[in-house]
C-alpha cells in the first residue's frame, strides 16, 4: 500500500504493565475454580442444533415417541457411536430434570464449553481475513447480552471474541441458545488476564476501540480500515479505567433520544456494522 494510501489512525499510547451461569444444573458436584459445569439445553430446535454441528453432549433424554422421529433419529444414532449416552424417558422425567420448563419431549446436558487459547484464536483470525476483527467483551453478566453479541458478530463476519475468566458469564447453555447456532463456527477465547490480552492484541498489529456512550469519537468519524479489536463493557458500569488505557482510541454511539446509553448487544451491533459498513462502501469503490 502506498503510503497516502494509508488510513491515518490515532497516536497510540506506549504499551503499560498489566495489573496484575444461567441454567439448569445436573451435576451435583461443585466445579474446580475457574471451571464450569455442565448445564442443560432443551427443546427441540436447541438439541436439533447442537446434534447437528456435533456439539459435545454428554446425555440426551428424549420421549419414545421422538427417539425415531426421521429428525433426530439418524442423529441420535451418530452421536450415541461418539459416546453420548441416550435414554428414553417418561415425560414425568423430562419435567423433573428441566424442572418443569417447556421441553418439547428433548433435553440434553452440555460438555463444558472448549475455549480456544488467545494465540490460536489470533492465528485462525489472520488465516481468514486480512483484515480481521476481533470482540472482547468485560464483565457481561447477562448471558442473554453475550449470546446476541455472539450471533450478531458472527452473522456479520467477525472472526471470535474474548471474554475474561472472572467476575463475567462464560459460555453456558443460556448463550448458546440465544447465539441460535452461532457457536458451531465462531470462535471464543477466554483469557485470565483481559489487560495483558489486549497489549498482545496491540503487539499482533491490531488496533484497539473501547466504547463508551458518554466519550469518544463518533463511531461513524472513525476509520476502522485495518485489524479491529472492539471492546464491550458491562451492562452497568462499562469499561473499567484500566482498559480503557489499554485502546488506542474510545468511540461513542450518537443517541438522540432521551435514553442516555444502549445494551450492550445493541451497541455492540451497531459498531460492528458500521466497521462492515466501511469495508463494504471500499470493496464496491474498488469494483
């Protein structure tokens, strides 16, 4: 690329030293720290999925009467020959193990979520795009939250997310069904420390964009031309100070109402399609 080709970004700071689920529940015993539990799906269209991208499932309970429906049948048989252990219960069962939720007649408990290390999810970013995008979202507590920001990101191309390891929901049943699938092909990291991931981020050529509702250039004013990390704060309190030091630069969402902020999903949404919206707008220019 010529050099007055080349999008003018934002003075970055140096580099500084880092400071040093939802559902229901069938294993009785507490998780390792740091660990999750398995957890429960249920419902025909979730376990559908999960079976139908070979997500690892421990257990699936199913009525009679839908063990050989054509839907699930091959399936089920596939995933039985990989271990899963299948067994046909009484609705009575399915009521109790769900604890009266709608089932449809199908529940299935979830292997603990496998995340990928921060490298190879860095190595599996640049091996797909050029110029890759990556989310890190801080201290979501909502799964819900977590499981829209997955499909969304995921539906406009983004290459995976980090999440932090405490004080923040991992990846539970909850978020794979709100993630509708999204799971099966995006890719999560999660990290212990999110400060000293975002200085590799920085240092694997990345440019860093925290949000904020209140400060920030306008989204629509910033050139997001070349490898984009977009870091999501919590519902509540946003990002913390110590990473917002970690961005090269903050970004805000216009708003003209009399709301003062947005969910996060929804924020992060809009950034991530305006960061597709400019690559979109070159590619056309360039055709």
């Amino acid at each position: 690329m010529a050099n007055k080709d080349r999008p003018i970004l934002p003075k970055r700071r140096p580099a500084r030293q880092p400071v040093l689920k939802g559902t229901v529940k069938t294993n009785p015993e507490p998780a390792p720290e740091g660990a999750e539990e398995p957890d429960l799906i249920y419902g025909r269209h979730p376990v559908l999925s999960a079976l139908e991208q070979h997500q690892g499932l421990n257990r699936v309970w199913i009525l009679s009467r839908l063990r050989y429906d054509p839907r699930f049948h091959s399936l089920l048989t596939e995933a039985k020959a990989q271990g899963t252990v299948i067994d046909e219960v009484e609705p009575q069962r399915l009521h109790q193990i769900t604890q009266g939720a709608n089932h449809q007649g199908v529940a299935a408990q979830v292997a603990p979520y496998t995340y990928l290390e921060l490298a190879d999810l860095i190595r599996h970013a640049k091996g797909v795009s050029d110029r890759p995008v990556l989310l890190v979202a801080e201290g979501l507590k909502d799964p819900h939250n977590l499981g829209a920001i997955i499909r969304t990101a995921e539906a406009l191309g983004a290459q995976g997310l980090v999440i932090p390891q405490r004080r923040a929901v991992g990846i539970t049943s909850t978020v794979a069904k709100v993630a509708a699938g999204s799971l099966g092909v995006f890719r999560v990291s999660r990290v212990v420390n999110l400060s000293r991931a975002l200085e590799t981020l920085k240092s694997e050529g990345f440019w860093i964009y925290g949000t904020d509702a209140a400060a920030g250039v306008p989204v629509h004013q910033v050139d997001f031309r070349g490898p984009t990390v977009l870091v999501i704060g919590s519902e509540s309190e946003g990002l913390n100070l110590l990473t917002q030091r970690c961005c090269d630069q903050m970004v805000s969402i216009p708003l003209g109402g009399q709301t003062p902020s947005l969910n996060a999903s929804v924020a992060a949404g809009m950034v991530l399609y305006e960061v597709f919206r400019q690559r979109w707008l070159q590619v056309l220019h360039l055709e």
